[in-house]
C-alpha cells in the first residue's frame, strides 16, 4: 500500500558528512581530492559548503595548495566569501576536524544523499506530469534522462599529468613478495592439488597478522567470498587454527553464505553492500573457486570473461585491496588457467600449483607483472584431528598445507605423441573441461565428469581420424594417467580421496 509523502521532512541530507569531508581536505590538502573525482559543488546541501568545495577545486585546478588561507583567498577573489559564511564557517570546519580521516566514504554519502533529492525531485516532476497530461512516452523519456545522469560521470577520470609529476610507490605488500595491495592475483591447479587449502591458509595469515611459511605479512581484514561448501571451509579453517595455535575467533575474517555473480555488472552493488556492512575496509578478497563465482557465462567467452574483469577491477578500486583467485588449470594445457586468455593478461600475478607423485606440491610464479618473481615453494598437505567424531566414533579430520624444503622436481622424459593420438587426447580432455563446467554450473562436483567413449570417438572422427584405427588410440587413452575406463565411459581417477585430504574444490 502507497502511503502518501510527509510533507514536512528535509530534503536527504547529511550535514556532518559535508562538514567532515570539507575538513578532511583541509588536512590531507589535494590529495583527498584525487579518488572523489564525481563529486561536483552542486551535491552539497548546503549552499556554504558549495561554495567552499568550489573553491578547493578551483585552487587545485591551478596546481595550488589548499589550506585555510588559500581557500578564504579563493573566495574572495570570487566575491563569494560572505556567502560562504566568512572565515568564521572555515574556522568552524577546521576546529571540528574527524578522528578519522575518511573522505571518500564522505564523499560517497553527500553524493548518495544528492541523488535521492534528484530522485525526489524527479518524482514530484513525474506525479506532476502524470496528473496533468503528460503522455507515457513523456513521462519515461524523463526517467531515461535522469537514468543516463546518474550512470555517468560528471567529470572523467581520464586525466593527463606530466611525467616528472607521477608519484613513485613502494610496494604495498600484504604477503611480502607474494601478493601486493591494489592487485589482482590468480592461484591455478587441477583438483586436489592445494588450490583452496592455499587459499585458506593466506586468508587467515593476513586476517591475524601471522607470516605465511616464513614470509611477512599485514594484518588486515579479509572476505573470503566461497562458491559452496561452507561447512568444508569449517573444517579448514579450524584444522588451520589447531596447526598454527592462533584463534580465528575474534579475526577480522568474513565468508559468504553464496558465491558472487561476477559476469553480471548489476551483483556487484550487492558485493559491494555486504562487503561495506563489516565496517572497515577489506586488506584482500578470495574468491574460491572463480569458476563458482563467475555466473551463467561462459569461461571460454573473451566477452564474457572481460565483464568478469571489470568486475574485479570495480571492486579493487573502491577498496585498493589484493584481489586473488582461485581458478583451474586448464584439461588441454595444465600450465594456464582455464578459459579465456583475456583474463591472464588482466592478472598482476599468477601462481601455480601442481601436486606430484609423491604428494608434493609445488607453488611456482607464472606471472609478476611489476616485480622480479618469487622463489618457488613446496608444500606438504597434513592431516589435521579436529578434535571431533562423527557418528559412527571415526575422528573428523581436515588437511593444510606444510612447507618443506623445495627440490626441482624429478624431470621425465616426455613421450612423444603422434598426430592422431595427441587429436584423440586432445578430444578426450577437451570434453572433459565441458562436463566438469556442465557439472560446476549446476551445483555439482566437477570431479564427477564422465566421457562417453561414443562421444571421443565421434569426434574425433569428424576432425579426420580414420574410424578403423580407432580401436588403437583408444588403447592409448586407457593408459594415460589419472583416467580409468568404466564401460561405457572414461573417467577421472581418484585421488587421495580418503581423510578428507583432497577436499579442495
């Protein structure tokens, strides 16, 4: 039921937020400017405070300084001085300094505050029109018009500096030498090779300020935004607290109860709220496994995957905090991610991971955009007791990860494969990557993905085997590793599936 307008409540507004920002800027100067970018003189409320913002970014626009002399002199030189309150409304703002100096989160509120008083605005606009002739063709044109306002800047980051004035920065580390601030870094493997304990065991080091296996780390806080299995992360998590002796219970450690959407531009808002309800801002975001994160689309899509990017960039750039995913090696070519390329070149950092045969796990840099790589790491997965039953009396166990030393893995010699038997290969591993995405869109295990042999056979055929020396290449296929034959299908051998070890998608 509508309820009719209170005619007696303000405009949105939010005078404290106005005043704060303003005082803010008098205190970091111009720098507090440079992410507030959108904000015009027109979204404060009130009409003092218009004019003193005015008259910052005037004095910034010539390269000035901005302090309380220089904007009461900016103002007078306007003629907008008295107007603005005089040096008595600077003194007010400057004596009411903030504890915590937080412009862009001000900035954000004033800017939320005008669009309402504009919505506001519209809607009398639109109740006026709708009562007294205005067509419907009308009365969405000026929706449109207010919709294309919003969505846009008014003023574009895009932005020229001369070279001498470009600021030069240290590295942020939040992992030293691993995983740096304002980035965004990928973890790639096959199943069962570490990927999520990796993801568990970083998250919580950054959450309580413990060094991951020898390397520093800054205590921040942290999102770990998981495609499913919370009860799985449980365990995890508290096999990580019982190893390393340190409490989660007060951390500054966040999971999601659903994955994010990330090729859809609309979920991000929604990201975004929950993110912003912790309080403060997050130090690093995990999304685990990125496959479960990435929505309807379609890995391989370049379209696809470049909204998915810009995602991620949206959400790096409100919070500059190091973004990392968690994602698959591809079936066809282990040593990249899988789906499309676009998204390894939009990557600041790539790592590998890759469990032999003796249950090593071997973390590798495949990319470091900005700095020499780091050395590579190995890794043992543990058992871990949690100190729990399950119903039929067998202690509930959870795995993590233990550095050792690093060795060169053992080389062997490759064995060279033949025209038709690398095509039938290739069919094999490339129908598997499609049942493992069918399955991972439906809420399914991945590592459930069979291949009907009909189905290898048929294609590779229409790709130009001869169907008579079919029979030989299937033999070759029954003898790669990690795949059995289950008449009539191949499939993904197990793999260290007792104890809870291999819990890693």
């Amino acid at each position: 039921m509508l309820t009719a307008p209170n005619q007696t409540a303000q405009p949105p507004q939010d005078i404290d937020a106005e005043r704060q920002f303003l005082a803010a800027v008098f205190v970091m100067g111009t720098k507090a400017l440079d992410d507030v970018n959108s904000l015009q003189p027109g979204d404060f409320y009130q009409t003092s405070h218009q004019l003193i913002f005015r008259a910052m970014l005037a004095l910034k626009s010539k390269g000035s300084g901005v302090d309380l002399v220089t904007v009461a002199s900016q103002l007078k030189e306007t003629g907008e001085l008295k107007k603005a309150g005089g040096p008595e409304m600077l003194d007010k703002i400057t004596d009411d300094i903030p504890i915590s100096l937080n412009p862009s989160s001000h900035a954000e509120i004033i800017k939320n505050c005008a669009l309402k008083r504009d919505l506001a605005i519209l809607g009398s606009r639109l109740t006026h029109g709708a009562l007294n002739g205005s067509s419907v063709d009308e009365l969405l044109s000026m929706v449109q018009e207010k919709t294309i306002a919003s969505s846009q800047s008014p003023k574009s980051k895009f932005q020229l500096t001369q070279v001498s004035k470009l600021e030069f920065k240290t590295p942020d580390w939040q992992i030293y030498s691993l995983l740096e601030k304002d980035t965004i870094s990928q973890w790639i493997g096959e199943p069962g090779c570490g990927k999520t304990f990796f993801g568990v065991g970083s998250a919580s080091c950054i959450a309580t300020g413990t060094d991951f296996h020898g390397l520093k780390v800054k205590q921040g806080p942290v999102v770990y935004i998981a495609g499913e299995g919370q009860n799985g992360l449980q365990r995890r998590f508290q096999a990580w607290q019982i190893r390393h002796q340190v409490s989660l219970k007060s951390a500054p450690l966040f999971v999601s109860t659903v994955p994010a959407i990330l090729c859809d531009p609309a979920s991000i808002p929604i990201v975004q709220a929950a993110i912003d309800g912790i309080g403060e801002k997050p130090a690093a975001i995990f999304f685990d496994t990125l496959a479960r994160n990435f929505g309807p689309g379609d890995e391989n899509s370049t379209q696809d995957m470049s909204a998915v990017i810009a995602s991620l960039d949206e959400i790096r750039s409100k919070y500059h905090c190091a973004i990392v995913l968690i994602h698959h090696s591809g079936h066809g070519d282990r040593s990249r991610g899988r789906g499309s390329t676009a998204l390894k070149g939009a990557l600041d950092a790539e790592y590998r991971l890759e469990k032999d045969e003796m249950g090593t796990v071997r973390m590798t840099n495949t990319k470091m955009k900005d700095f020499a790589p780091p050395a590579p790491m190995a890794f043992k997965i543990r058992s871990v007791e949690l100190g729990i039953k399950d119903e039929y009396g067998q202690e509930i166990t959870a795995g993590i990860l233990d550095s050792i030393e690093y060795q060169e893995p053992r080389k062997t010699p490759a064995k060279k494969q033949g025209k038709w038997q690398a095509l039938c290969h290739g069919v094999l591993m490339d129908l598997f990557d499609e049942h493992r995405r069918n399955l991972e869109k439906g809420n399914f295990d991945p590592n459930d993905a069979k291949v009907l042999i009909s189905d290898v056979k048929e294609r590779a055929v229409l790709q130009g085997l001869n169907p008579k020396n079919w029979h030989r290449y299937f033999n070759d296929l029954k003898d790669l590793e990690g795949i059995e034959v289950n008449s009539p299908y191949f499939e993904l051998s197990p793999q260290n599936s007792s104890n809870n070890l291999n819990e890693d998608e």
